[in-house]
C-alpha cells in the first residue's frame, strides 16, 4: 500500500484535508501550428525534445514565442515537496534538478522560445496567459484542465485552430516522474465548527453530485476521475462544451487527462514556502534579465530560503 | 416746572442667552459636542497607534488569534538591524520620496505661478492637472504601464524620435524601475500641489509686488524676496505632508510592479506588506512600522526646524 504523503495526503494515518479538485498538469497544444511547420510531438516526449520542438516552431516563424511558463523539472523530478530537504527544515535549492530547471529557463529566454520576461514584466502578465495561446502568438500552454473554459469559449477566444495535448515531457524517457499537477483546492472543516456534520454533508456535495456544476470551469472532482471510456465521454460535454469536435483533440485530452498512471502530489512539507515564493520570483527575473547567473542565483536561492524555513519553523 | 419722573425699579437686565446656557451647562455637555471627534481619533487613530506598538513587541501572526499573541520584546526589532532586505527597502523608500517629493512640489509650484497669469483656458488648464488627483490608481496605473512599455509604449517611441537609441525599460529593468515610479508620482501629484499653491498665490498682498516694482526689482527678485518668503511656510508643510504620504506608497507599486523586477521597487511599505500580510509576520511588520514612524517624525522635526524665522511674516513656529 503506498504510504508516501506526496500521493496519500495522510499523514499518520490521518487526513487533515479533502482535495475538491483533480488538477494534473499537461501541455495543451496549437494542432494548427503543428501542422503549418510539418511536426508530429511524440507521446513520450523528452525535456530535451520538447525544446527542440519549441525552437522549430518559433524558428519557423509559426509562433511568437513557444510558451509563457517553462517546465518545472524539480516538481517533475522530486514532487510537490521539491524546495525542502527530507528533513523539512533545510531548503532543497542544491538539487541538481534545479540547476537543469533554471539553465533550460534561461536557455529558452535567450533563444526565444520563452516569453521574454521584459514583455512578462511590460504586459504584466500573471497567472492567466491564456490569451497568448488563444490568439495563435504561442504553441503551448502548460496548465491543468481549469484553461479548458477558455479554449471551448469562442466567445471571448475566438479561433479557428484545434486544441491537441501531451503528458508533460520527460525527464528520462522510460523513467517514472511526477506529474507537476496535484489534487488541489483542500477543503477542511473546523475542529472547533458547531454543524460538523453539515459541514461534511456540504463536502460530501460538493466532491460528489455537486461536482457536476463545477465541471464546466474545468474542476474534475477526485471522486469523479474516470476509468472507463464510458465514464470520461459522460464528462466531455461539460469540461469541453458543445463544439468540443471542432475546438479539441478529444482523444488526447482522454488520453493524457485520465492517464491511469499519473502521479499527482501533494505538498507536505510548508515551512517557508510562501516567502520562498517571493524570493524565487525575485530572483528568477534577475536570471532571466541577464543581471545573475543561474548558479548565483540558486546559491542566493538556497541562502534566503533556509533563512525563510528557520524562520518559519522558530516560529512556529 | 417741574417733571415728575418714574422712579425706574432696581433691576437688572438679564443676561444674554448663550450666557445662561452655558452657565446652566451640566459639566458632560461640552464633551457630548466633542464626542464624535473623539471618538473617531480614538478609535481609528489611538487604538491602532497602541495596538501596533504592543504587536511590535509580539510575534503574532493573527491567524492564531489572540491565544496566539507572544511577547518577543525588542527581538522584531533587533532582528530589524541585521535584516538587509529591511534596510535595501528603507534606502529605496529614501530615494523615492527623498527625488520625488521636492521635484512633484517645485513642479506644482511652476504650475501654479504658470496658472496664476492670465492664460486662455486657464479654468481648464487646471482641472487637466488636477485630475490625477481623483483619479483610481488602478486607472492611472494601467494607462502608464501602455505608456512606459519598453517597445510599444509612447514614452519611448518619443525617446527614440529624439534621437535616444536605447531608452530605459523602466518596469521591466531593475536599473529603471523605480525611477518609472518616481516619474509617475511627479506626474499625479504636482497638480494637486499646483492647486494649493494657487491658492496661496491668489491670496499674496499685491501692494508687496507693486511696491517692489516701484522700487526697481524684477520677476526674479520680487519671487526670492516675496512669493518664496511667503510661501515658505506652506512649502514645509508640503514637503513633509509629501513625504510622509510619498513613504507610505503602497497601490501603486503593487499594482505596476508588485516590488520589482527582482526587489528593485520593494520599498518599505512594500516589505511590510509582504512580511505583514504574506508571511504572516505581523510583530515584524508592526516593528518596521514604529520604525519608519520615528524616522519620518524625526525628519519631519528637522524640516519643521528649517523653516522656522526664515518665512516673510516672521513665523517662529
């Protein structure tokens, strides 16, 4: 029985939270792009190879740029608790995944396939990129199904190309990795709630027959992952609307969504993390502005994040 | 003959009605007029005065409530001292108001002598540059972030019509950043200062400025002898309302540039917000505010100091 916390969420046999959301990450794809430039994107597809893709789709000429976000290969590598130590009181930051992860960022700012951080910065583009790869200017979104709801809305996203998809990209080809994706969006219930069952109830709703009214903004619940072709079809109306035909690949989506051997984690270790957030982001404009490299940026990284961590756990 | 005359009877007149009022007055009434105000100082003004002295002192991080409050004593405080980011972003909130301030004040004093002419359309004139006054910060900040887009933005494309090969990136450069800031703080708030110092120039003795001219001085002597006197007293109070006001900017760099590129924008409102309110560290961000607090009333006391015996009417304080 799998015991790991990453995927269990238990932690001594107990659960503290109830995930409301199945969230994998994956790679939605510009089907018309890939067809102007001739490529076929592998299944199995490497880190290295999904570079290689980017730069001749944007060499080409067919995008602006290959993508907003880079890949996350220490979440990919290591799991949802990749920025602490095993002991969760050190910072992870000397992995050597980071390093990769930071040297193919810059790699691809430098070539181009990256948004550049100066128009990331201009355009204060934030969480919410969609609009790049809606229009056509980018080849790929690296997102969970919650972009679904712009890709089915011609409304306010008109286009005429298909929306295909692929696992996020290999480390090593034939080696199991995590997916940078997690059961999300926790619900807890007060210990100290006077209506604890009524509160259950309302979760209970909410992953179980309310999960419907939620599945159109692109919220899978967990109690409702699919493992038959049957019970994925029986989601496609609403995660991918009425024209899903014309706007998805739709057996992609079925193909890398439900893919019984994701591996979603879940963060367990916490101390630090949101000031490391705000350090990393610092620093990584930094890198990307060309003002430090990548190794005295993670050397940065790892001094001020232990600083974060010690903080937060004196604390605490 | 004689006139018989009334005796007037011996009494006197009564006294006048806010007399009898206030004589008659129970002791509290006075306190029920000032009541409001008092309250209103107390509660929004006193309360959290106190309150954030005592949460300096603390490392509460106010999701654990009250239970959660422990005293700490100086160390917010001591750890302040050896905190670089906390002082990086003190110097940065230096430079910002320390550039930013004298220049929006000066300009709106150009402004305002400008607008004290007879101009046509002066009514208009005004209203332009008051504007950025009332305006949202989202809204002034949202057109500035087209404005200063390093390619596209009309800022630059000017620069480069004027011969500036490779302007700033402003936002999107660590060097240039906040100088983007400062620049956008002169522009949104030189007109108001405009229309302060206007009215203090609508209301100088004009008999000063005939008599100066009579006596031979010119628009230069009769601005460092008269307007610059008079309007000495009215500068100080701006350049330290500015300043405090200019030290505690917060809308407008988290919505341009959210504290950086890198922490190039982090100024220390910016750092209290992150550690307040992002890191939860509500004793340290408490101590940063007292901090701060000391700091801008000692210099706002220097500056007070300055001007005193040196404005036209001889104002000793």
């Amino acid at each position: 029985m799998e015991t790991d916390p990453q995927l269990t969420a238990l932690f001594d046999d107990r659960l503290f939270a109830i995930p409301t959301v199945y969230n994998p990450y994956m790679v939605y794809i510009n089907q018309g792009l890939l067809d102007k430039v001739g490529i076929t994107v592998p299944e199995d597809w490497t880190v290295e190879e999904f570079h290689q893709i980017a730069k001749e789709l944007t060499g080409a000429g067919a995008a602006e740029c290959a993508t907003y976000k880079s890949l996350p290969l220490a979440t990919m590598g290591i799991g949802g608790d990749a920025q602490l130590a095993d002991d969760g009181k050190s910072s992870n930051f000397d992995h050597a995944l980071w390093k990769r992860q930071y040297d193919l960022e810059l790699a691809m700012e430098k070539d181009g396939t990256l948004l550049p951080i100066k128009r990331v910065l201009a355009e204060k583009v934030d969480a919410y990129a969609q609009s790049y790869f809606l229009s056509g200017a980018h080849a790929f979104y690296l997102d969970n199904p919650a972009t679904l709801r712009f890709v089915k809305d011609l409304e306010n996203y008109p286009h005429d190309f298909r929306t295909t998809f692929r696992p996020m990209p290999l480390l090593e080809r034939g080696k199991d990795q995590w997916n940078s994706g997690s059961r999300e969006d926790a619900v807890q219930i007060s210990a100290k709630s006077k209506y604890p069952d009524a509160a259950w109830t309302f979760v209970e709703f909410w992953i179980g027959e309310g999960a419907q009214h939620v599945l159109t903004a692109g919220k899978i619940s967990p109690g409702a992952v699919p493992t038959t072709d049957e019970d994925a079809e029986a989601l496609l109306p609403g995660l991918l609307g009425d024209a899903r035909q014309d706007t998805f690949d739709i057996e992609a989506f079925k193909t890398v969504a439900f893919d019984p051997a994701l591996k979603l984690s879940v963060t367990t270790k916490t101390a630090g993390l949101t000031e490391i957030a705000t350090i990393r982001k610092a620093l990584d404009e930094k890198v990307r502005l060309g003002e430090i490299p990548v190794d005295q940026m993670l050397r940065d990284l790892k001094k001020q994040a232990d600083v974060a961590i010690t903080k937060d756990l004196n604390k605490s | 003959m004689s006139v018989a005359t009334e005796a007037v009877p011996d009494v006197q007149a009564p006294p006048p009605l806010r007399k009898r009022l206030v004589n008659g007055m129970r002791w509290w009434v006075p306190w029920l007029f000032v009541a409001p105000s008092l309250a209103g100082m107390i509660i929004f003004l006193l309360v959290p005065l106190v309150s954030g002295l005592l949460i300096s002192f603390t490392d509460w991080d106010v999701i654990s409530g009250l239970d959660g409050i422990r005293w700490v004593g100086v160390e917010n405080f001591t750890n302040l001292l050896t905190d670089g980011k906390f002082w990086a972003s003190a110097g940065r909130t230096v430079v910002y108001a320390g550039v930013s301030v004298p220049l929006t004040v000066f300009l709106g004093l150009g402004l305002a002598m400008a607008l004290n002419r007879p101009l046509p359309g002066r009514s208009a004139l005004r209203v332009i540059f008051f504007m950025p006054a009332v305006v949202n910060v989202i809204a002034i900040g949202s057109v500035w972030l087209l404005l200063l887009n390093p390619e596209s933005g009309l800022v630059n494309q000017g620069l480069r019509l004027l011969g500036w090969d490779s302007p700033p990136g402003w936002i999107t450069s660590p060097g240039s950043a906040l100088q983007a800031l400062i620049l956008m703080a002169v522009w949104g708030g030189s007109g108001y200062i405009s229309v302060i110092y206007l009215a203090a120039l609508q209301e100088m003795p004009q008999d000063l400025y005939e008599a100066a001219r009579l006596d031979g001085a010119g628009p230069i002597r009769q601005f460092t002898t008269i307007t610059w006197p008079a309007l000495l007293p009215m500068t100080t109070f701006l350049l330290i309302t500015q300043f405090i006001g200019r030290s505690q900017t917060f809308g407008l760099i988290a919505f341009m540039t959210s504290g950086g590129p890198g922490e190039s924008t982090t100024v220390l409102s910016y750092y209290m917000y992150q550690n307040g309110f992002m890191y939860y560290r509500f004793g340290y961000a408490a101590a940063m505010g007292v901090l701060s607090m000391l700091v801008v009333l000692v210099l706002t006391m220097l500056l007070w100091r300055f001007q005193r015996g040196r404005s036209l009417y001889g104002e000793e304080d």
